[in-house]
C-alpha cells in the first residue's frame, strides 16, 4: 500500500521526464567522449546516436527526415529507439506506431512498440504487439516471459494486495537520485544533482551532470535527509551502484573504467563500466581512511560490469554485464571469492536472464535474489523482481508487484538486515525529480512460485571422456533432421541440463561446444529411448585436431549463428570463438579474415551495416581475449552470399533465415 500522506502528488510535473533516466547509463556501456565534425544531417545524426549522444540525435533526425525521404524507415526506427533510450516513452510510442507499420520491420519492435504502450498505460493495444511478437520470435526468452501477458494479469499485478507500504523519502532532489544502498546507519545513493556552486561537467547522453555518490543520514523512522558527496570515491566520471561488506571496511562501486584522472577505453573507444574495490585501513595515528580504489580482476575495457551486490558472508559477487556470449543485452552473472582473487564470473542463466535487461541485483540475508529486469513480463520498463535460491540456481522470479512497481521504471531495490524495511528507486509520476528513491515497509514477503508436478525428463550430460568429470556451461544446439534449430541449451555445474521430455521428438541432432574441446555431433531418435526419465550422453575430447595450412581455407568450426537484427555474441558463438582463440594463440603468425553476413530482410544498405556490426564484434571478442588486432580483420557481405533460397521476395520460415545470418573465418596467412 502507499501512504496517502507521504505521497504527495503535483499535478504540475509531467507524468514522464523527457530527460532519459540515469540509471539507464548503468544499463547499457557506459559513454563514449569523441568531438563531431560536420558533416550531412543523416551522417551527423548515425554519428551522435553511435557515440550514444541521443538528445542531439533526435534532433539531427526529425531535421535529415524531412532531407532524406528514401531513408524514412531507417529515420524512424532510429527516432523511436532514441527517444525510447531517453525515457521519453510518449514520443517513442508515436515514432515505434509508425516504425512497425513499415514494411520488413524487425520483429523487436513490436515488442519495444509493446512496451511503449505498457508504460504509458496501454496494456490492451500492448497485447497484440506482444503477440505478433510472439509469433516472430517464438524461442526468444522474452517471448516464453510474455506468452501468459494479458489485461487480468496486469490488473492482478496492480492491485495492491498490502504485501509492501510505500513511502517517499526527503533526500530526493529535482535531478536523478537512485539504487540506494545501507552503510550503516547511513545510506549511499547516486545521484547526478551539482555539487555546490561550481559548474557541474555534463555528459553527452542527455547533457545532465556526471553521477556521483552521495552518503544521507537515516531517521528512526526511515527518512532519509542531509545528504553529502562521498568525497574519497567520486572522480572525473560517473560513480554509481555500490555494495559494502558487513563490517563495513570494504567497498564494492561502479565506475567508468579510468586509471587516476585517464579514462581508458576499448578497441571501439568507448568507455565501459568496471567494478572496482577499496579497503578502509586504520593509520598510526588511528585514523581511518580508504585505500585507493582497485579494478576487479574479470573487467575488461571491451563491456561493461557493473551494479556489485556482495553476499551476507563475503564469498560472492553478483553484478550485471553486457560481456559477449550472455543472453540478451544486461545479464546478472556471479563471481566467488578464492585464494587467487575472484573467479571467473558465470551467468545465472536463462531462468533469470533474458534477451532484455537484468541488472541491479541484490542478495538479501536468506539468499534471495532481487533484481530489475525489462524482459521479464512486468508492468512497463524495468520491474523488480524476486527469486528464491535453489540447489541448482535459483526459482523462476516473481514480479513484486504493486506498489513496488508500477508502469514506468522501477530497479535498486535493498533490505535492511532483518528484511522488514528498505528503499528502491522509481521514475514514477508524483516525484520530485526524475529518478527517485522510495522507502518501504515489508508487510507480507512474496512468495516464490510454486514448483511443477515433475514431468518425465530429459538429461543431457556432457563430460570429458577420459575424466568423466561434467563439463560446466557447455552449449548443446539441438537441430531438427532438416536443420531447423529448436533449442541451444548449457549445462549446470556438473555438466547436466535437464527439461521436459516431452518437448523433443523424432530425429534430432545434438550439437555440443566447450572451450579447449572438439566439437560432437550425436544423431538420437528420441522414440527408441527408454520410456520415462531419459538421458543423452555426449563425451568430449581434447583432440582439436590440425587447422589446414592453406591460404583462404576456412576453419573447420561449427556455424556461428545471430540474432535477427542483431550483432551481440550469443554462448554458442563464443565457444566456438575461444576455439579460434587457442588456435591463433597456437600458430601466432596466423592472421584470419572475419567474413559475416545477414538474411536477405531489410534494404541493402543497411544490411550491409549490420554485417559490419557483425563481423566487428566477432573480431572485438577475439582481439578482448589476447589476439593481436593486426593479426585479424573482419568485412560484412550484408546479404550478397546467402546460404539458400531466401532472397528479397522469397517467404521463409525463421529457422532458414537464421542459416544466413552468420560469421565465417578463412585463414589469409599462415
């Protein structure tokens, strides 16, 4: 429930900002700082929404829209997904309308045109989006999310059923103040609000200040006021979500990857998000100060990691990245602490990622894991979400409901010790500024959803053949006899997936990757199994074999396939990737040629871009593991060498454009 008293309503601001909300920075890659010379509004505008400049893209396109008529589709989409990135849902709403009206549109943007209508309250026009959706996308986890979406489930989850009261706090400001974390009987939040009278260095995305970390006392009653700059954090970028150990002597931040006052960037010069750590030590003299910060171990200047959410005993991070081979765009993975530092971080996996976004996790004390996500079926933009830890993972999430969420966004959530009371952070109508914080008191916990009646499954095990040991996160891409891929799954710790029998029939063949490991292609008619539980053994070898010494030769790895209108790399991509990565690192005067292409849906031009994109985050992922970048360079074909008959006016299904969307290797010199 929300306190009428403590909620006061000023009908003067607008229900949306048309400022983009800050947390989005956390979302995506960070910034990058490049200087624009002049050029053709069209090419100015691609320029200022590639160097994530989206305020002055919008308005270099409605300008070059009316110049270059031939590229109204490509003009549109591009407003839409600005102004979608800017949190501006109403103006994305009109420019998404017109977008899916257009012909050979991608499918995501029925569902970003979905979510537009969601967030501003449009749940029945939502749903036929979603659905067409749906029927575009079937084995996207965003799809399987929203196959149950309807108008009564929204109202369900709208309805306050008195589980959470809401409260505003005093602390907020007119700017963006965000993912608040307890330190003691303080709490650290960000914020992008002007330190003092100096003029405050504004960035590129929407021209609004850096983030910083400010520290608020906390009252009695939960309120928060007074709040001041974290002065031994705060530098020349932004700092964001942070997590402390429970002695409160170290600290876990976000920051835009920088050394001293040098901010550093990655091959594509941007500036991403790293975790970096400090220790508070005490002086001769018995003061206490903090050690200069650190970067963690597993950040690179390639993605970003970010939002660190440190376990009650200190042994594990979780956090949220954009690193290549994830599930979609933000993922939450999670790193343990050894005797040589942290490990190496591991993806939860698609019952909590999606092909969305998930980030701003939180571990409470029982090892529950809280966390936003826009891929999820929620209200609008990102909700909250729960989900209880099992032996293997964690359950399936639970959205929160109201009045934790509402329809527009709604992330950083945390629970004081106890797990009676907390904050989270919203742009909701009502607020003082845009990105507000939000105090609650716990009435009823959630509960986690309720497991289903055991069905006969299936097991896939994949194991070493010589050690028998399972092999962790192997990929397995189950392909029809035709070729029509129907799955592509990873194992658990022990080298085991396992899902419903019932799922599979008839002639399959199972396809396995795992770094350092031939690959095994096993043929299994799934009627000749024994009845019941079943499973499918697929032993690896060590034995890579030998990369043929003739110049032009293509290496002999299984296809890597994308993502329509996508050039992110998926886990079956990167398997075979660290594949070419040890080879080159076995042969270093290898140099390769990075050859991608996509399906024959969209005009020439922009397919040819969107190969590029391709082949340049093919080559990015091997050159971020170790690789020379001289020894590789990549070119995109667009849709000039498709692999079958699914050219321009040819109906396809899903499955055979996806044979087209591909990056080949050929070894150039040897």
């Amino acid at each position: 429930m929300i306190s009428s008293s403590t909620m006061p309503r000023r009908s003067s601001r607008p229900v949306i900002s048309r400022q983009y909300p800050m947390k989005r920075l956390f979302l995506i890659v960070g910034f990058l700082l490049t200087c624009s010379s002049s050029f053709a509004q069209l090419k100015q505008a691609d320029e200022d929404f590639a160097n994530f400049k989206y305020t002055e893209a919008v308005k270099a396109y409605e300008h070059a829209l009316k110049a270059n008529p031939t590229k109204e589709q490509h003009i549109v989409m591009r407003l839409a997904e600005s102004y979608r990135l800017l949190g501006d849902y109403e103006n994305a709403e009109k420019w998404y309308a017109k977008g899916v009206a257009m012909k050979n549109t991608d499918p995501v943007n029925y569902f970003y045109y979905g979510k537009m209508l969601e967030s501003n309250n449009k749940h029945e026009a939502a749903k036929g989006w979603f659905d067409k959706y749906i029927e575009k996308m079937p084995r996207d986890t965003r799809s399987k999310a929203y196959k149950d979406y309807s108008t009564e489930k929204v109202r369900d989850l709208l309805t306050d059923k008195e589980r959470y009261q809401v409260f505003r706090v005093s602390v907020n400001s007119e700017y963006d103040d965000f993912s608040p974390m307890y330190y003691g009987q303080k709490i650290v939040f960000a914020t992008n609000r002007p330190q003092g009278l100096l003029v405050s260095r504004k960035h590129s995305w929407n021209e609004m200040p850096y983030i910083d970390l400010y520290v608020s006392d906390r009252q009695d009653d939960g309120d928060l006021i007074d709040a001041n700059p974290l002065p031994e954090f705060n530098g020349n970028w932004h700092e964001g979500p942070v997590t402390f150990s429970k002695d409160l002597k170290r600290i876990y931040f976000t920051r835009n990857s920088s050394r001293g006052n040098k901010r550093l960037t990655g091959t594509n010069s941007t500036t991403n998000l790293m975790i970096y750590t400090a220790r508070k030590v005490t002086l001769t003299d018995g003061t206490e100060v903090w050690t200069d910060p650190e970067s963690l171990d597993f950040n690179s200047l390639e993605y970003s990691c970010e939002h660190p959410a440190l376990t009650a005993d200190g042994q594990k991070i979780y956090f949220a990245s954009d690193q290549p081979g994830g599930q979609g765009g933000m993922d939450i993975y999670v790193t343990e602490k050894t005797i040589l530092g942290w490990s190496k971080p591991k993806n939860l996996g698609p019952n909590v990622n999606t092909s969305g976004d998930e980030a701003f996790p939180y571990i409470s004390n029982n090892g529950e894991l809280y966390f936003a996500s826009n891929g999820h079926l929620g209200l609008g933009g990102l909700d909250i979400f729960m989900a209880a830890p099992t032996d293997n993972g964690f359950t399936s999430p639970v959205n929160l409901g109201y009045p934790i969420n509402d329809v527009k966004d709604d992330f950083g959530f945390v629970l004081n010790d106890k797990e009676e009371e907390g904050y989270f952070s919203t742009n909701r109508s009502g607020g003082v500024g845009r990105d507000d914080i939000m105090r609650f008191k716990v009435l009823e916990k959630p509960e986690p959803p309720k497991e289903e009646p055991k069905l006969p499954q299936l097991e896939v095990f994949v194991y070493d053949q010589v050690t028998g040991e399972g092999l962790n996160e192997a990929v397995v891409n189950i392909f029809t006899r035709d070729g029509k891929l129907i799955d592509a799954v990873q194992t658990n710790d022990s080298g085991m997936y396992r899902t419903d029998r019932n799922a599979y029939a008839g002639e399959l063949r199972f396809i396995t990757s795992y770094p350092e490991y031939a690959s095994l292609r096993k043929v299994v008619t799934m009627e000749t199994l024994p009845p019941g539980t079943a499973r499918i053994n697929l032993p690896l070898s060590k034995d890579l074999g030998k990369v043929t010494k003739i110049n032009g030769k293509a290496i002999q790895i299984n296809p890597i396939y994308f993502d329509y209108d996508k050039a992110n790399i998926r886990p079956d991509a990167a398997i075979e990737l660290d594949k070419i990565v040890r080879v080159m690192k076995e042969n270093p005067t290898m140099v390769i040629e990075v050859a991608s292409h996509t399906d024959s849906r969209g005009n020439n031009q922009y397919n040819s871009d969107l190969s590029q994109r391709r082949a340049k985050s093919s080559r990015e992922y091997i050159v971020s593991r170790g690789v020379s970048e001289e020894r590789i360079f990549g070119q995109g074909y667009g849709e000039s060498q498709l692999t079958n008959e699914c050219e321009d006016g040819v109906d396809c299904s899903e499955d055979k454009h996806q044979l087209n969307r591909r990056t080949e290797f050929r070894i150039v010199k040897f």
